[in-house]
C-alpha cells in the first residue's frame, strides 16, 4: 500500500532534462547505403559515442566517451536524450543486462542499477577492477560470460596493447593484448556492494590478439574484431606498403579450447601485397622484431592461429553484432536475408590515404572468403578530426 504514493514521489524528484531532437535531421556529410536500405540519424551532437545497447523497453543506452551514460527514447516525432550517468571515465564497452547496465573504463567495469521505467540509474559500484588503465590503447570491451542455463558465471574481458606495437604482449602474463574470464564467486557473498573482481585472474582465454574492440558471441565461441598495429615506423614497412597493410582482423577463440595466441605483435595479415614476392592478400608475415619469429613462424597455427576474415586496411572495426531476428523487439529490422550475418561498425582511419572505413559492414555467416559490403558508409574525407563521431544512427537495428 506503500508503492504508490512512493513511486509517486521517487519520479517527481528524478524528473530529469531530456533534450529533444526532431527526426530527420541531416547527417553532417553524404553517407551511402546500397539499394533497399536507408539510414536516418537518430540522435546527433553526442560526445565521441561509442558502445551502444537497448534495454528491455528499446530504450538505447550509449557511452559518451568523456561523459557519461545517455539514454534516447522514441518518442513522437523524434528522439529524446537524456544523461543518465555522468562520469568522464567510460571509454568504450557497455551491456545492459535486464535492470543492469554494465560500462568500462580504462581501469573499472561499473555495474549500475537501472529502472527502465524511470530510466533511472538507482546504484552503481565497481564489478572488476585493476585493469591496465596505462598506454595508449585503454578501451575494454567485455561480455556477460553465461553458463547452459543461461546464468551469468562472470566476464569475458579485453585489454588492449601498452604501445601501438607491444613487445610485452608476447606474455600473456602481461595482461596485454588479450581475453580472460573473469568468474565470480561461487558462493554469493552477502554484503552490499559485492567485492569486485580483480583483473587478470587465472583465466586466459587468448592472446596475441592486439586491441579487441568488439566480441560477438556465435558457433560455441566468441567473434572478435581486432585493430591491427600501424607499421608505418617499422623498416621495411614504410610508404605504400604501410598505407594498405596490415589488415585488420575477425577472430575466433574457442571458448572451451585451450588459450591460443593470434599472433600480435610479430604476425600480422596482409591486405595489399604490392607485388612482395612470396607474399599474398591474407597471408601471415612478420614485422622483423625478432629473428626467430619470422614468416615460417608466423605461418604455424601453434604460434599464430589466423584470422577467419580479413578486414580492409586502417577500418577500425569497433563492434560486431549477429543480426537475429527473433529477438528483434518488435522494431522493423534488416531484410530477411541478412538473418544470422554479422554487422561490423568502423571507425575509420586518420592514418591511411585517403581515408577508409566510417560505416557499417555485413558480413554474410556462415562465412565465405573475405566478403563483406558496406550497408551504410559514411563521407570518405570531409575534414572530420581523428575523433570521428559514429552516430547511434549507424546503429543497425540488431
Ligand atoms: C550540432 O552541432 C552543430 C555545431 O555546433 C550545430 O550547428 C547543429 O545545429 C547541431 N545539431 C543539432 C541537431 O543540434
Ligand atoms: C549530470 O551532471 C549535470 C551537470 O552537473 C547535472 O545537471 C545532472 O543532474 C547530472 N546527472 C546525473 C544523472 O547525475
């Protein structure tokens, strides 16, 4: 008899500033879609967005790396954002789990309670704590890690490398450059806030895989995007060779397989051979680091396990989502055809020319080759500064 009167009171004092932003607003250059599909801007001006997820009511929750957690609703004529998180500290990862919205930093993954109702944040405090927060790559893109029955056991958790080529990342023991999982207790713990859990842990699940920016869970394992290293300042790499080379990356770690390396930082893919002999589109080669780690090495899947899809050069694939139409929330979706394909989102690159990447791909599953298309692309070179912004509008309804 209490409820009423105090839910009442609880939404009068969260009544909180949302911003209203009309559709159809124009997106800051041409972007390109293939024939049959389109793309509209849902909400624009955010602040470097980078993760986005709905929650159980279709409410989109997006990290504003520099701001925060904001949530957009649909709402009649347009979109409404409001900042539900304020801390400068996301960088990138976020999964929102029923009433539970989990976002990383580059040290901490923060669990929050979440009332989509009143989209409201009711708690938050600290789920894995200790990771490399240092370098220059400090994204962690992360998972809820379930069991057969569907019960959450924990976090599959990425680092990324300390430097854009990382010597230490040859040890996993680093911590760099790699997966674990992370388990929670066993036994529930019975204070609140539970302890965190604190990285590394005991578990690799794999390495050598330079920055893994997105995970995808598919085929009894997990689907990782992975950004290559700029060899731009290794010899013998300079120029051209440097400009399309080398590919950015699709991996698949086993989840019940042991730990296996992918590679980084002596392997990496070619994208454009350039005539080199001995060389051709998606071989594996060595960036001379070390001599004993040289192009034979680089070819032995004990050493290296390749990638099962090779990205173009420079793309940056941030994020990668199934499309499965089953769990499509009621919103109109993707073609049919595209039921089961995997969606990629590029950021771009600064550092290849001209510029390439900005846009979603599909990539048809089960896989074939290389192949992938751009479903929506945005403006190759209009002057945008290294930190493109991706709008939550290249979200591909998933
Ligand atoms: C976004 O920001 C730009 C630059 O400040 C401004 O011109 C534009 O009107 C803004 N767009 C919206 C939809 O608020
Ligand atoms: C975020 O910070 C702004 C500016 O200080 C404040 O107005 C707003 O209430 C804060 N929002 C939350 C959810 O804490």
């Amino acid at each position: 008899m209490f409820s009423a009167p105090l839910v009442f009171l609880f939404s009068a004092v969260c009544a909180h500033a949302a911003t209203f932003q009309p559709s159809g607003i124009p997106f800051k250059g041409p972007v390109v879609t293939p024939a049959g599909l389109s793309a509209s801007v849902v909400f624009s001006n955010l602040t470097t967005p980078r993760g986005i997820a709905f929650d159980e009511l279709g409410n989109l929750l997006v990290v504003e790396r520099g701001l925060g957690i904001s949530v957009l609703t649909e709402v009649q004529g347009g979109w409404e954002r409001e900042i539900v998180v304020n801390n400068t500290d996301f960088t990138h990862g976020i999964v929102v789990d029923g009433r539970r919205i989990f976002a990383s930093t580059a040290t901490t993954i923060i669990e929050h309670f979440w009332d989509p109702e009143t989209r409201t944040v009711t708690d938050a405090f600290p789920a894995v704590t200790g990771l490399p927060g240092d370098g220059e790559l400090t994204t962690h893109t992360f998972l809820l890690d379930r069991d057969k029955d569907n019960i959450v056991r924990g976090y599959l958790v990425g680092s990324g490398p300390l430097t854009n080529i990382d010597l230490t990342a040859r040890d996993p023991a680093s911590g760099r450059s790699q997966i674990r999982r992370l388990k929670l207790p066993e036994v529930q713990i019975a204070v609140f806030p539970p302890p965190p859990i604190g990285w590394p842990g005991d578990d690799l699940v794999a390495f050598g895989i330079r920055n893994p920016a997105g995970f995808a869970f598919r085929d009894g394992g997990l689907y990782v995007v992975e950004n290559a290293a700029s060899i731009d300042a290794v010899p013998g790499f300079e120029g051209d060779f440097a400009n399309d080379n080398p590919a950015d990356e699709l991996e698949f770690v086993d989840l019940s397989a042991k730990a296996k390396s992918y590679g980084f930082p002596d392997c990496s893919t070619v994208w454009n051979p350039f005539g080199r002999p001995g060389l051709s589109k998606g071989d594996q080669f060595n960036l001379n680091l070390d001599g004993t780690r040289d192009d034979a090495f680089c070819k032995q899947v004990a050493n290296n396990e390749p990638p099962v899809l090779n990205f173009q050069a420079h793309s940056v694939p941030l994020d990668i989502k199934f499309y499965d139409r089953s769990q499509k929330n009621g919103r109109v979706g993707l073609p049919a055809r595209f039921d089961g394909d995997a969606f990629v989102s590029f950021h771009g690159s600064f550092n290849r020319v001209p510029p390439t990447g900005y846009g979603v791909v599909r990539v048809p599953f089960p896989l074939n080759g290389d192949s992938y298309e751009f479903i929506v692309q945005g403006p190759e070179s209009c002057g945008l500064p290294r930190s493109r912004k991706v709008h939550p509008s290249r979200r591909i309804g998933l």
